[in-house]
C-alpha cells in the first residue's frame, strides 16, 4: 500500500514539473513578428502575447521606438536617456 501511495505521489509531482511557463529569454528567442505598417514597428509574439523587444523606425530609418515587452506589459523604454 505504501508503494503505490508513494508511486502515485511521485507521479503527480513529475507531471506536475512539465507545465511550468517557459523563461522570457525562451519565449524572446521562440517569438513570431508582426509587422505595424503604420507605425513602421516590429513587434514580437509568442502564445498570443507581446514579449521582448519591439523596435520602430522613422521615415529615415533612424530607431525611434525601442521597448521591452513582459505579458504585455511595457517593461523598460530602451531608448531613454540616462541622467546627467
């Protein structure tokens, strides 16, 4: 009795282990782009949601949109200036 106890303990939690999200890192490097033609930016998504680095450019070319995607969810402006 013990043993199938401890067998069906060990079962859960293995199965359990397997649908944890996976890193951001992950998700940044397995992520599909979408392009924005009126904004000119690229935007990156994975499982529906934006994650990573959307980059936007002016009608120069020039970057002018550079930002850090988490769950949707603005994480860092990359183009802001550092204080002086």
């Amino acid at each position: 009795m013990k043993r199938v106890l401890a067998s069906i303990l060990i079962l859960f939690f293995l199965a359990s282990c397997g649908t944890s999200e996976r890193p951001v890192v992950h998700q940044g490097w397995e992520a599909r782009y979408r392009y924005d033609e009126g904004n000119r930016r690229l935007h990156p998504y994975y499982d529906h949601r934006r994650v990573g680095k959307s980059i936007g450019r002016d009608e120069r070319g020039k970057v002018d949109y550079k930002v850090w995607w988490r769950n949707q969810i603005i994480n860092e402006n990359l183009l802001k200036q550092p204080p002086r």
